[in-house]
C-alpha cells in the first residue's frame, strides 16, 4: 500500500470479486484536504470516526452494525468479542455458542437478542469508532470492518462481556495505546469470569437472570482519555475504502470463497495472529489451504495444545501443514 502525501494522488487498494486475481485495483482518490483512511492493520494509525450514529438495521446485532458518520455509512465489527446470533441462519455457530455459555440454542438466540438491545441502547448518542479498515467479511452488500467502539461509558465490547452479553472471543489486535493485545484479552476475560460469577446475561439464563445488570462498577477503557490517539475523519465524497489487511477483502456481491481457492489477499494476513482454539469459522477461512470444510474439522478437533497438533486434523498432510501453520499464534 502506498501513501502519497500533498497534493498527489493517494491510492488504495483491494481484490473483488475475481478469486485468484494478481493484480490490485486503485478504487479511491483523495485530495490533498481530504484525510485517508486506509491504516495497515497492526500499525499505529487508526482510523478515529468521531460523532458516529447507529443506524437501524435488521442484520445489526449485539457485536456487529451499521453506522453513519456524516453521509457515510459502515458495517462494523467489535474486535475480540462475540455475542451470540440473533435467529437460526447460522446453526453451526449458535450450537457452538451455546456450548461454550452451556446453554441450549434457543436460549443462545434470546441472548443474542438480548445484547442486540444492549448495544442499540448504548449507540443511541454518538460514539466514536477506531477502525484500521480490516475486513472482517460476513454477509451484507457492504463490507464490514473491524473495530472498536467507545461510548460515553467506554469500550462497548467490554461493557458486553461484563454484563454477560458476550464472551471473550474472536479476531485480536492490540487496542488504541497500547502495544499487545494481551492486556485486553486478559481484561475481557476477568469481565467474563466477573459476569458469570454474578451469574447475569448468558450465564444466568437458567436463573432468569438474562437482563440483570452488573452488580459491582466496572473501568472501561476510553481510548481517547490522554489525547495521544491521532484523529482521522472521514473523506466527505469518497466510496468506502477497502484496505488489504488481515483478512481477505470479499467482494461486494459476497460471493461465498471456494475452499480450493486462494486470494492473493491471504498473502496480506499477519503471520501468527490467528489463535487456533478461539478462532471463528470465518477466520480460520482466512489461512491459505484452509476452506469451509477444513476449518469445520479443526473446530471439531478443539482444543489443541498449539497449533503444531494442527496435524492431527484429518485432511492436513505435511503440504498443507507448512503452508498454514505460520499463520496461528
């Protein structure tokens, strides 16, 4: 990716549609007063969207939405945590959601709804969103990128693990300000242990106990209270940008990947980012050589002592092995 300052062009780059194409396509150009967008994901820039508006649709959910910042809309993703789905399109991911609160499917569901009106209450004043542009796919017309969101309280994904609404889970990087995502990991999981020693959201289903707030006040992180994070707004007339960075950028029409093939995105991921006990079905998708069928294998085989057993996993012969295990943590 290549950055331009003053008065030239400034280009950005992604794959559409066409699996296995070589070649990147420029699809945006910024004046020299407009601010670009596009941060490599890992790096220190973020993307500040400040001022932002939830807007209601009936694909948003407890961890993903879309948004409005002036005349522009995004779908986002909350960076390392998961709320359960909202209805059955994805039965898969709902057993193994419910598994882990130990809980049925239509409970899961009713949580999942229940963080849904967690989230559409907590968005309704502005917000403000940090974003590196990271795809993180899923299947809406527009293309959905990884953030974090902060409220007037503060980190929304840590008020939806505290309150039992979601659990430490998901795609990791480390945060504004800080250097590792192993602070917040660690923080997420002592809300989680916190709601489910409270036994509210999830954790208190079987207890009625689903919307029951949390007992004792939390610290939310706010990822502005120093200043030191460089605010970037949004470009007024320019289309999204669609950065190559940690995941694959899908097409605009979300054509569902074939597991034979391979972008030439795959080549962008981060090599050891990916945890192989954690990682969504989507994720896993991500690794060159792993498909939809594979990574259904690998999350049946769950847990591995390290991504080195990735072997075990029927269909991973030493080829494939050394192909994606550079890509798990």
């Amino acid at each position: 990716m290549s950055r331009i300052q003053g008065g030239r062009l400034i280009l950005r780059f992604s794959i559409f549609s066409r699996v296995g194409v070589s070649s990147l396509i420029a699809v945006a150009v910024l004046g020299a007063s407009a601010a670009h967008v596009a941060a490599r994901d890992g790096s220190k820039d973020w993307v500040v969207l400040k001022n932002c508006r939830l807007i209601t649709n009936p694909a948003n959910d407890g961890d993903s939405f879309h948004v409005s910042t002036g005349e522009k809309e995004y779908l986002f993703r909350l960076y390392l945590v998961d709320a359960p789905e909202t209805d059955e399109m994805t039965p898969r991911r709902l057993i193994e959601q419910a598994k882990y609160f130990s809980i049925t499917v239509p409970q899961a569901i009713e949580v999942g709804r229940a963080a849904k009106d967690f989230t559409q209450a907590k968005l309704s004043e502005p917000f403000t969103v940090f974003t590196h542009m990271s795809d993180a796919m899923g299947q809406s017309r527009l293309e959905r990128f990884y953030a974090f969101v902060e409220t007037k309280e503060g980190d929304l994904g840590e008020q939806l693990v505290r309150n039992g609404l979601a659990r430490s889970y998901g795609f990791k990087t480390a945060p504004p300000r800080l250097t590792s995502s192993r602070i917040e990991v660690e923080k997420l999981q002592q809300f989680e242990d916190e709601a489910k020693r409270e036994k509210i959201g999830a954790w208190g289903v079987n207890a009625g106990r689903l919307n029951v707030p949390a007992q004792t006040p939390s610290a939310f992180s706010s990822f502005v209270a120093d200043g030191k994070t460089r605010s970037r707004s949004a470009p007024r007339d320019s289309p999204p940008i669609f950065s190559p960075v940690a995941k694959p950028a899908a097409s605009i029409t979300r054509r569902r990947p074939v597991e034979t093939s391979q972008s030439h995105a795959k080549d962008k991921i981060p090599l050891g980012n990916i945890d192989i006990n954690t990682a969504t079905e989507k994720e896993l998708t991500t690794v060159p050589g792993i498909g939809h069928v594979m990574a259904a294998r690998i999350i049946a085989a769950r847990p591995f002592r390290s991504a080195d057993d990735l072997k075990r996993v029927s269909g991973i012969g030493e080829k494939k092995y050394a192909q994606s295990r550079p890509y798990f943590q």
